[in-house]
C-alpha cells in the first residue's frame, strides 16, 4: 500500500509543477501531494509494526534500514518539489 501511496504523491508533486508553469492555481496538488506523502510514511510505519507483531525479524532487518533512508530523502525531495509552486508565485 505504501508503494501506491508514494507513486501517487510523485505523480500528483509532478502535477503540481506543470500547472504552476502554465501558470494555473496547483494549490490542490501542492496539497494532494503532501498528505499522500504523509500517508506513505503512516503506510510504511504499519507495516513495519505488523511485521514486529507477526515477529518477522528478517523482514525488519531487510527493509526498514533501506528503506527508513530513502523515506527520509524521498519527503524532503517532495517538500522540496511541492515549495517550487510556492515560490514561483510569490514572483508574480
């Protein structure tokens, strides 16, 4: 679930930029993209927790050191990527 949840917030953060450079109101996918971001990490979090319930160890220790690494990157990329609408209309 957690991998549908972070592809929509990539698509919808994409979204965002192309209708802030045709100069439209993208504040919905600025938005959109941001609380599907935050859905991703919640997503992750209890999965990571079901594993812990269902004691599968190998299945921690296989994917959350990775993965904790890339969720960080990957919410400060669309923090990031989500701020360029901000600041392009704030030149206008």
């Amino acid at each position: 679930m957690w991998m549908v949840l972070g592809v929509a917030a990539i698509l919808t953060a994409i979204l965002n930029i192309v209708w802030s450079i045709r100069n439209q109101d993208a504040k919905w996918f600025r938005f959109i993209s941001l609380s599907l971001t935050a859905l991703t990490l919640c997503a992750f979090y209890s999965a990571d927790a079901k594993w812990v319930l269902n004691e599968d160890w190998s299945a921690l220790m296989d994917v959350v050191p990775t993965m904790s690494k890339a969720l960080w990157v990957l919410t400060i990329v669309s923090i990031l990527i989500n701020s360029i609408s901000l600041f392009k209309k704030s030149d206008r």
